[in-house]
C-alpha cells in the first residue's frame, strides 16, 4: 500500500512540474511610451479575425513608433481606459511586454508623469 502510494505522489508531482514547462517566452522589458490610438479590432463573424483589443504605442525614445500591442482579453477593459485616460490627458503610459510577434501582449500598463 506505501508502496501505492509513493507512485501516486511521485506521478502527481510529475505532472504538477509538467505544467510549468511549455513554449519558452522572452524576457519582459519595460518601455515608456505615448498612446497613438486604441480600441477593438477584428469580428466574431470572420474566426480567422476574431476581436481583440489593441493599442498603438511610439516608444518616447523612438525604439519603435506606431507599434500595434494586444491587450490579454481577461484585462482588456482595464487596459484600455488606462490607455484612453493617457491619451486624454496627455501623458506616458509604461508598459511590460516581451515583444515578440507581430502584435505583442502588452502584461502591464501604467500612467506615468514623465518630467519634461
């Protein structure tokens, strides 16, 4: 019965570790940016478009400029007014992203004063 046992535990802790591994992702960088444009894209009628929402950002120190970021569905809301608040009132936003792909999730976003 120990004997069982200890294969269930080690079986369970096997599968547990196994979640973790999956498709590597880069390394989240943080960049400061200005807001150019956002809002939801694509249709529920067309599933090779499905919707998203998305931000346009211009790094302030010009690493990129007009780049199309996703917002992840279960923050998008969120994401969006801190992005449209930005634009609003004409201030940075920072954000954490890794950048890759053609349109990149953005992980966090935050309004910041930058000093002029």
């Amino acid at each position: 019965m120990k004997k069982k046992a200890l294969i269930l535990v080690l079986v369970c802790a096997m599968a547990i570790m196994g979640l973790g591994v999956g498709k590597a992702s880069a390394a989240l960088t943080w960049y400061t940016c200005t807001v150019v444009a956002g809002g939801p894209s694509g249709t529920t009628i067309n599933p090779a478009n499905p919707p998203n929402t998305l931000i346009r950002l211009t790094e302030n120190a010009q690493l990129f400029s007009n780049k199309w970021f996703k917002l992840p569905d279960d923050r998008a809301k969120e994401m969006l007014a801190t992005a449209l608040t930005a634009m609003a009132s004409d201030i940075s936003v920072t954000i954490s992203t890794d950048g890759t792909g053609t349109y990149p999730y953005i992980q966090a976003i935050y309004l910041v004063k930058v000093p002029q």
